[in-house]
C-alpha cells in the first residue's frame, strides 16, 4: 500500500495537466461570451449547447451510458439537482448576471466560488483546510481582485450590491454546490454520468428557452454564432467538463476548485491576445499571484496524515 505522501504527489501530477487545461477552456469561454453577444440569445446558447453535448456524448459512449444507466436511474434526484444547479441554472443565472451589473462585480463575484467549495467541503465532508491552504486560496482571490479592478484595489470600497451581483452570487454558490457533490457521484464512469447531467441541462434549460421565446427576446444563431457555439460546445462543455470530474475525482472537489481562480486572470490574458485589448502590469501581477496560490496550497498545504 502506498504512503500517503506518494499517492498525494501521484494524484497531483495526474491532475494539474488536466485542471490547467480545464481552466484554459473555460478561459476561452469568457472570450467566446463576448463574441456571442449580438449571435445568438443567452437561453437559445445554453439549450442548443447541451443538446449537441448530449448528441456527441450518446454516440461515443452510448455502450458505458447504456450499461450504468440502470445504476444511475437509482440515483436520478441527485443527478437532476447537480445538472439544474452546476449546468443550467448556473449558467442561466451567469448570462443575468453580465447584463444587471459591471464587470468588475461580476468578476470577483465570479471568483468566489472557491470559497464556497473549501466551506461546503468542511461542512459536508469535515475536509480541513489548514493555515497554509487558507493562504494560498486568499492569495488567488487577490489575484482576481486585481485584474477584475484593473490594479486598482481601492475601487473595492465603493462596490455596492445589485440584482446581478445576487444573481451571480448565486450562481457561484449553486456552482459550488455541484463541485461538492461530485464527491459523491454515482458509481459509474464519469463518461456516462456526464452524459446524463448533459440531458438533464438540455431538458431543465428547455422551459427557460421557451420563456424567452414567448418574450420574443430569442436570437438563433448566426453564422458567426454557429462557430462560436461549435467552439462552447467542444472545449468548455464537451472536453474542460469531463476534465474536470475527473480532477475532482483525483484531488478531492476543495483542491480542484483553486484552479478555477485562474479562469478570470486566464480570460483577461485571453482577451488581450484575441481581442485586442491592451495588457497591462496588473494581467502580470494577477496571475503570479493566482498561480502562486496554487503552488502555495497544492505543495505546502498538502497533509501528510
């Protein structure tokens, strides 16, 4: 039987490449947001987007979804209340959130989801997290703090809750919930359980769509908006989801959730190289700092009991 120590840095090594790449994806979903204004609706994007999830995902694992469906039909509350809230829900609430308030709110607010996740893993799981842990978590939401105030921490003081910041508030807590939860996942390959939570969002998000059809709000996509869907659907929902069950499987949900402190500092650098928007010291400063933290608690904050 191996040391704990060992299997801490086995299971580290395993799951930093596909967290860091998680977080890229993710990343590149902040930018292909932007470009989808003015393309596509917001409810018509989350519908279509895990429609064609689950279309992709039943014809390549149709075999494991069949075989564990049985199992997960034992377990389908759970699976429906961890769709709703980490898939459709939580992006519902996200596109509310980035029309209601500024981006500086919804940036940090973004960035708290982390902490939801170390609490809830406490509370649920009696997960510790330690002095050293604490650090490095408090050292990546700085990191955000400074890109999302573009270097300028006082700007801080002056924030004022909205019906958006509640809005996204909420979606990072319901977001938190579901990370949680994949702790204690069905026993079945995490192909065919992210295959159902897939069809769960295309059918709890459908109601949502129909309301913003009968509000005759709906955009369906433009050509412009079917390239930027394909790219939703194949790196941030398809490729950083599966990645993610996964990392969390290998580290626990309280570690894996440190690195989504590096989609805001990762989507700001991605929208100075793609979007032409101009970089600045503090993009620099954000991400040393958000990386730093992960380092921080990943190697010093580990237990060894």
């Amino acid at each position: 039987m191996p040391e704990p120590t060992t299997a801490y840095a086995k299971a580290s090594r395993r799951a930093w490449p596909i967290l860091l790449l998680t977080c890229l994806f993710w990343s590149g979903n902040v930018v292909a947001s932007r470009l989808a204004v003015g393309e596509l609706s917001p409810m018509a994007l989350v519908t279509i987007r895990w429609g064609m999830v689950s279309v992709v995902m039943l014809a390549v694992c149709w075999r494991e979804f069949k075989r564990d469906l049985p199992t997960m039909r034992q377990y389908w509350l759970p699976i429906t209340l961890m769709s709703f809230c980490g898939f459709t829900m939580y992006q519902a609430l996200y596109f509310s959130a980035a029309h209601a308030t500024s981006g500086v709110h919804l940036a940090i607010l973004q960035g708290v989801a982390p902490v939801f996740v170390f609490a809830g893993a406490r509370i649920f799981y009696k997960t510790p997290i330690g002095l050293v842990r604490a650090i490095g978590l408090g050292m990546t939401l700085l990191g955000i703090m400074v890109v999302a105030t573009n270097g300028d921490l006082l700007t801080l003081g002056g924030i004022k809750l909205n019906g958006g910041d509640a809005a996204m508030l909420l979606a990072s807590s319901l977001y938190a919930a579901y990370t949680v939860a994949l702790r204690k996942r069905p026993p079945v390959s995490a192909m065919a359980f992210f295959t159902a939570l897939a069809i769960v969002a295309t059918v709890t998000s459908a109601p949502l769509l129909a309301i913003e059809i009968a509000r005759d709000a709906v955009q369906w996509p433009t050509p412009k908006g079917w390239v930027v869907l394909m790219y939703i659907v194949i790196f941030p929902s398809l490729l950083a989801q599966v990645f993610f069950i996964r990392g969390v499987e290998l580290i626990g949900p309280g570690r894996a959730s440190l690195f989504y402190n590096l989609v805001p500092v990762g989507g700001a650098i991605m929208a100075v190289t793609l979007l032409g928007e101009p970089f600045a010291l503090y993009h620099a400063v954000g991400l040393v700092l958000a990386l730093g933290g992960i380092m921080i608690a990943e190697r010093w904050g580990k237990r060894t009991g």
